[in-house]
C-alpha cells in the first residue's frame, strides 16, 4: 500500500534527487521466455486452474546496481493474462498495487482465478502483466530473521527505557535483514525499480509503456516517468504519494487523512442502521477501545489458527489496523476487507473480547512478504527522529492534529521503524521535474485515509501536462472499488484511447 504526503514547503524542494535526470539506455535484456505459473505463483490452489486462465510467468534479469550494470544480477518476477480479444489489442498494461512491498503478480493472479479486478474493458484490450518490483513476491527477495521481526515492542513509547528498546529493535531487525539479503537491502529504492520496469517493457518488445500504478505505485509511476519521459503511451497514478515531502509534513497530511475518514467513518454510522455500532457514540467508542488494549490487550483467539497473527491485541495494533479497514467503504474482495460495515462489525467484536481482526501480523519465514515494505521505504524516504525528545515531540503534534488516530500511519511506521536501518538513504525525497510525457492522468479520492488529497494537487504540479481526476468520496484508490464508477470508466477511457477527461474534472463515483 502505499502513500504520500503534503509538501507544505514548496521552497524547500529546489533540487532532483541524484540519479533522476533523464535515463540513458538501459543494459541489453533477452526477449521473455512464457510460461504456466507454478503452483503457489498463480493465486490458485492448484496449478490447472492457472492453465486454463492463461496465466504465464516469466522472469527477467537486472543489475543489482545500474550503476554497475555488468556486475550482479538480480531476478524480477512477472506474470501475464492475454488479452481476451486479440483484435482489440492495445498492449502490454503494467500494474503496481502499491505497498511499497505489494507484487503486481498477485493482482493479476486474483483476476486470472476468478477474482475480479480489473474491467471488461481492459481485459479485452491488454495484456495484463504483474510485475513485482524488486525485494518483493516472485523477484529476488528482501529476507530478515522472523523471531527478531516478530519481538513485541511498541512504536509509540512513553519513555526513554521504551525509546531505547525501539532503536534495539529496529536497528536488530535491519541487521539481520542485510545479513540474509546482502547488498540488496541497500538497492531497493524507486530509482532502481523504475529503471527495472523499463527492462521489462523492453523485454516485452519495447511497445510503448501502459501503465496503471496505485498508492506507491504512483510514485514509481512518475519516477518512471523522470527517467523515461518518452517511453510513455499512457500512466494511470491513482491515489498519489508524493516524494517530495519533509517528515513532519507527510505525517501532518497522513494523519489528518487518517483521522478525517476515521470521523466520516463514525458520521456514517449514526445514520446507517446496519452498521453495529449505530446508536452509539462511535468515536467514544473507539477511544474506550484504543485505552483499554493500550492497559490490557484484548484476546484474538482466531489468531490461533490462523498463526500469523499475534494472540494479543493492543490499542496501538488497532489503530494501526483501523487505517487500513478504512481505505474502502464497500466490500472489497481483491484485498479481503469488507468495508466500513465490517469494520463496525469488528470493533463490536473487540468491545465483546474478540480483537482477531486487528491483531498485528507475525513474520512466517525469512522470506516473509511483509519485509519488503520496510525495507523500500527506509531507502526512500528519512526519519527526522534521533532521540526521545525528537520521538515524545513527535507524539504531542500527532496527538494534536489527530486526537483519536494519534499519527498511526505508514508514515509513523517510516519515522519509527526505519530508526538504526543498515543502509543509507538512496532515494531522498526530492521534487519531480517530469517533461516531455503524453498527458498522465492523475486520480485521488477527496477523503483518502491513507494517500492525502493534497498529494495529488502536488503530485500535478510536478508533472507538466498532467490531469488530476478528482472523486468526491470516500476511500483510498479508485480504480479497485467495487460497483459503477465513473471515475473507472474515465480511467479505462484514458487507458484504450489516450484521452484524459477535461482538467480538473470532478466525479462522485
């Protein structure tokens, strides 16, 4: 998943990072080599299933580091669905689903096994390939020590003996992650995985890049975009994450988008009978919830089970987790959540004993998909804490701005748990300079808890030609929400034909 922030201080962000001038050419890469996905890569229980969709796997080779482009080589993991009708063909279509962290792969995989993601339109029109960028899914992957991932230790401590242990931990966490992963950890930046995607488009053919990218996708999209301007047919950002943005900033805007949808959240519940909290006061509710598990954590028993989940749930895990359940109002199968109505459903089942649903995942294995996340934004982006004092100021400004949230985001987990990391910053936050694209359509919800408006209305300003598509609701993404939408049929529209809606066009659905 996953997101961007504002960048209150434009003055502030007068250079490119290095690296982000327009790319030159990349290092020869063979033709891809189709074939049926194995079982276990497809999204299917069995592998016949991934036979009879059409799903194909293949793998492409890239420098570890393009600054060295003979040596090392790293592996990058993709999958392809046909177009259904090949007279209508386009293309090749490269989705991201965002993260950092997420595999394109396991999108397309839901679609190929009966889930559906994408439209009848672009369906017909392209073949739909999911690629995963580096450290994530089927490429060569980010491994850490699972035990150490998976000590219990707060983020957001209330003393210096906490503070301490949350620096022990995360710097014992990125050690062993480097350890296990070797130079890689300090390769996973988004200039790096931008230059990857323009491997793979030439291993496609070299046709001209379609590409759909969500949350953190949008920022590899217009980092792509930086380096290859003239590559581009058409890009599809949808909810976008700015990399321009000082700390304090993007949590400002983070946690403010968090915190407004967690209110909108409890509006909807007192005027929708069907939500199981409707009647009471929700953010009270919510409050009683967080204060509670923060004094004596709450039992998930379906967590053991499951087994991937911690059997203890804090105020601080579900506060965390409330975030993501907010990120789509309906039910959304592609990624399992089932909208603001289940999330009712689960606070009621936490205030009843039952907090399963908001228990923090524990790591399975070395490879554990959850790593990658992490340790992409530690490369990315910087953390302006250095001390408690940094850490305790820190915590009053989120408590201000975001009084029952408290700052719990993607953000915080950057400012906390990048804290001691291994290797260096490669990617630093720096403003886009894009020139020279065909008009990229830029699409933000107004009430995104997780990639702020404000980043979008940023993000247009970077990219000259660019058209922001504004959807007045609720929710993080566009494109993925289930039911009728305009804004999805504008964007298969932009996708098939090139044509952007009007500039500043604004949709409710």
């Amino acid at each position: 998943m996953r997101t961007k922030l504002l960048f209150a201080v434009l003055c502030l962000l007068l250079t490119i990072p290095a690296g982000l001038g327009h790319a030159r050419a990349q290092t020869p890469v063979a033709a891809l080599e189709w074939a049926p996905c194995p079982p276990g890569v497809t999204g299917a229980a069995t592998p016949e299933p991934a036979v009879v969709s059409g799903l194909e796997c293949a793998t492409v080779r890239v420098p570890l580091d393009y600054a060295d482009p003979t040596g090392e080589q790293i592996t990058i993991g993709l999958n392809r669905l046909p177009a259904r009708d090949p007279s209508q063909r386009i293309g090749s279509l490269i989705v991201n689903p965002g993260g950092p962290g997420a595999a394109g792969s396991a999108l397309v995989a839901g679609e190929a096994s009966g889930t559906p993601v994408f439209t009848a339109a672009v369906l017909d029109h392209f073949d739909l390939i999911g690629m995963d960028p580096r450290g994530t899914g089927t490429s060569t992957p980010v491994r850490c020590d699972p035990d150490l991932w998976n000590d219990s230790v707060s983020r957001f401590p209330s003393d210096e003996t906490g503070f301490a242990q949350l620096r022990a931990h995360t710097a014992a966490v990125g050690e062993s992650c480097l350890q296990l992963t070797g130079p890689l950890l300090g390769h996973l930046d988004t200039v790096s995985a931008a230059r990857d995607i323009e491997q793979v488009r030439l291993a496609l053919g070299g046709e001209p890049l379609n590409y759909l990218g969500l949350s953190y996708g949008t920022q590899l999209g217009a980092t792509y975009a930086q380096l290859f301007p003239d590559a581009i047919r058409v890009m599809v950002l949808d909810g976008a994450l700015d990399h321009a943005q000082r700390p304090l900033a993007m949590l400002d805007n983070e946690a403010r988008a968090h915190e407004q949808e967690l209110e909108r959240f409890a509006a909807w519940c007192d005027v929708t009978e069907s939500c199981a909290l409707h009647g009471q006061d929700v953010l009270a509710v919510y409050d009683e919830l967080v204060a509670t598990a923060d004094e004596h954590p709450i039992p998930a028993p379906r967590c053991a089970k499951l087994g991937s989940c911690r059997l203890e749930t804090t105020g601080e895990d579900i506060r965390f987790a409330v975030q993501g359940y907010l990120s789509f109002k309906h039910p959304t199968p592609v990624f399992g959540l089932p909208g603001w109505e289940g999330l009712a459903k689960e606070l009621a089942a936490a205030q009843a004993g039952d907090a399963s649903a908001f228990a923090s995942h524990l790591a399975q294995s070395e490879a554990d998909a959850y790593y990658a996340g992490l340790a992409i934004e530690c490369v990315d982006w910087e953390t302006v804490i250095a001390t408690y004092d940094d850490l305790e100021a820190t915590e009053i400004f989120a408590r201000v701005i975001a009084p029952h949230s408290q700052g719990a985001t993607q953000t915080w987990t950057v400012l906390t748990g990048c804290l001691g990391w291994p290797v260096p910053v490669a990617n630093p936050p720096g403003v886009w300079n894009v020139e020279g694209t065909p008009p990229i359509l830029i699409v933000n919800a107004t009430y995104d808890p997780s990639t702020a408006y404000v980043w979008a209305q940023l993000m247009r300003e970077q990219i000259d030609g660019s058209v922001l598509l504004t959807r007045l609701g609720d929710g993080h993404t566009s494109y993925l929400l289930p039911g009728e939408s305009q804004t999805r049929d504008a964007i298969d529209h932009y996708l098939i034909t090139g044509e952007t809606p009007p500039p500043n066009t604004v949709y409710e659905s």
